[in-house]
C-alpha cells in the first residue's frame, strides 16, 4: 500500500502526468520492445501504430490513480484488463520489465521534474496496481485450470475443418491434439491464439462463435488487409494444422434479466453475437438482433439467422443493414445503424439488455444513441476487440 507521503506526491503530480500520460505510453512501448524483444509477440503491432495500444495503457494509469480506492470503479477497470492478460498468459515477472520502462518512460518525458520522491510516488503507484492484477490474474488463472477440460494458459489444438462465411471471413474448427475434453465458456468470450508466423510468435484473441457444450471451438476471423495473424489464418493455416490456443475469457456476456435482448453489430463485430443470441433465445428471452454490413458479398452468418429467425418467429426480429449495396435486395436497409433505427426497434414495455460490437467509431456511435434514448449505463454492455478502452 501507498504511503501518505507517496500519496501527496501523487495527488499533487498526477494532472502534469496525466496531461502526459499517452506521451508517456508512447515513449514506454518503443523502450520496452527494444529492450525486450521477446514480448513484441504479446501485442498487435497495428494497435501501436494506430496509437490505440499506448492510449489504453495511459488511460488505464490514470484511471488507477484517480479510482484506486472506489471498488466498483476498480472492478470496472481492472476486469476487462484481467481477462486480456490472461489471454497473452502474462506471467508475474513481465510486470517488472514494465515497471523500468515504464519508469524510464517517464524520465524520458518529464525530464528533471521527475525527483526521487517523485519516481517513488509513482512506482509505489504502479506496484500496487500490478500486485492488484497479478493477484486476479492468478485467481483466473486457477479458475481457468480446476474445471473439468479446463488447462493453464497453451494448449495444442488441430484444425479439424474451415469454412468461408462470406469474401471477408472465414470460421475455424479447433479440437485438441490430446483428444481430451475441453472447457466449456460463456457465450460473448473469446479464445488467445498463439500462432507462428514466419519464426516470430504472434498472439491474437478471437470472439468464440461455436456454442458451449459442443466438443470442439469455432473462432471466425475476418481477413484484414493489414492483419498479420488474420491474413496467416486465412492464407496458411489448413485442416490437421496445429495451433496452440488459451483458455475462453472475457466479460461481455449475458445478464441474468428477464428483459428483451438488443444485440447490435457491424462488419465482424457479430461473431461473439452469435452464441449470446443462441443463449437468450434457449433462456425464453425476446431477442433483437441488428446487423450492420457493407453488402451482401461480406455478410456472413445471412442465411443461418435467416433461419434462426424463422424458427423462433415473433421471438427473435432480424434486422441488417448495408451500406454499400451491390444487389437489389427489398429485405434490408440502406444506410448504417443509427439512433434513428434503434428508435424503430427498441422495445418499448421494459428496457432491453443492449449489446455491442465493431469498429471503435461504429461503437461511440451506438453508445451515445442509446443513451439518448434512455438506456442508462447497467444496460448498455461492450467490448472492444483490440486494446481496452473508452467509447468517450
């Protein structure tokens, strides 16, 4: 715990380093990675040249910081970042590697006005957060482990089949090599997957879109452009190839209400939509389910929720969007999902449990239509699928 000296020091410093802070976090990962070379496979290097990577990282301090005794706002803060370091299987001797460069860091950007009192403020600071994580980190890490077919973090699996759902993305069976069961998972987590792309390590998470119970795990990955690991999966990877994967985390999962259920997506943002709606369908909720898209070409999943929809009638509304047709098509809307289309579909009885994916614009778009319309905080659940960050 933090001294009352060390506290002072902060509570006096920390608007000049949080006025620093992405400065600071951009100075941090070229430090570490040359450093530590062997970590570079932990992070998606898109997310560092976006700058999405340092932003999550300054964030996440100074929300530390200025939560550090609130619990809610704590748990809020950490679950998220809890789920993603167990999905790189980070290890409690890489925060040390964190803590000098970190530190470096903020030498390198504040210069002179970082005193020893200062630098030991702000260590003080750190360690307690990372003692904070390490500490739920393991706890994960058990609970991950003391389930039936559950394991601690690599596991060797084979691709058993693959199959294209649209121009963009592609679904990827995975049982595992030694045959034996696997751990089930709440509909919305994702899996780590560790790949090796030309002699270098990449980790990635992907959205599981398989259901729980089945005997093997189903990822669908776009292929992205720029997307080293998703262009190695689509080009490289074939059936009786082997991968080494981690065990289902994460947060964005269903609640246990009564209420309607507003799924909300746009281009692959859908994948963890599909098991979620899958579950609240089977739970006898009522289930909205909106889909945004460019067009038909890179819609996956059309047919099967045309399906879906016809089975459970009245129950489940399906509803996509394209903003780019290339075909005549009367059943969709042209356009994007807005406030305007939420309006239409939100139910009116009772607040729905409203749940959304996609690009990060996309996102902020959809958070700030909703609670224009009403739907205040509890009910509005998302997740991002790179860095953690925030919609404002």
């Amino acid at each position: 715990m933090l001294n009352e000296k060390q506290l002072e020091v902060i509570n006096a410093t920390a608007p000049v380093v949080a006025a620093n802070a992405e400065t600071i976090a951009s100075t941090f990962y070229p430090l570490l990675f040359e450093r530590y070379p062997q970590v570079r496979s932990m992070f998606n290097m898109r997310h560092q040249a976006t700058g999405e990577q340092p932003r999550a990282l300054a964030r996440s301090v100074v929300a530390y910081a200025l939560n550090r005794q609130d619990p809610v706002a704590l748990e809020r803060l950490m679950h998220p970042i809890v789920n993603k370091h167990v999905a790189i299987n980070l290890q409690p001797d890489q925060y040390a590697i964190v803590a000098e460069c970190l530190m470096a860091a903020i030498g390198e950007v504040l210069g002179d006005a970082v005193t020893p009192e200062i630098a030991d403020a702000w260590s003080g600071l750190y360690w307690e957060f990372a003692d904070r994580l390490m500490a739920a980190e393991e706890n994960t890490y058990q609970q991950l482990e003391n389930v039936p077919g559950g394991w601690r973090g690599e596991r060797g699996f084979t691709l058993v089949d693959r199959v294209t759902e649209s121009d963009e993305i592609v679904s990827f069976y995975f049982k595992p090599v030694d045959g034996k069961p696997i751990r089930t998972f709440q509909p919305g987590q994702y899996l780590g997957v560790a790949l090796d792309i030309d002699g270098e390590q990449a980790m990635r998470q992907y959205s599981l879109t398989s259901r729980p119970g089945d005997d093997f795990y189903r990822i669908s990955v776009k292929r992205e452009g720029q997307g080293r690991a998703s262009r190695h999966l689509h080009d490289h990877v074939k059936v009786g190839d082997h991968v080494r994967l981690l065990p289902p985390v994460g947060e964005m999962v269903l609640d246990e209400r009564d209420a309607p259920v507003m799924l909300i997506s746009a281009g692959v943002g859908q994948t963890p939509m599909l098991s979620l709606m899958a579950q609240a369908l089977e739970a006898g909720r009522q289930v909205i389910y909106l889909h945004g898209a460019r067009n038909a070409r890179v819609h996956a999943f059309h047919e099967h929720l045309k399906t879906m929809a016809r089975q459970y009638g009245s129950r489940l509304t399906y509803c996509y969007v394209y903003s780019d047709p290339t075909i005549p098509d009367e059943l969709f809307y042209r356009g994007v999902i807005n406030r305007a289309l939420l309006a239409d579909y939100l139910p009116r009885e009772v607040t729905p449990s409203c749940y959304f994916t996609g690009p990060t614009g996309f996102m902020r778009d959809v958070e700030s239509a909703l609670a224009a319309l009403d739907i205040d905080t509890p009910y509005r659940h998302f997740e991002y699928f790179g860095p953690s960050g925030q919609l404002h």
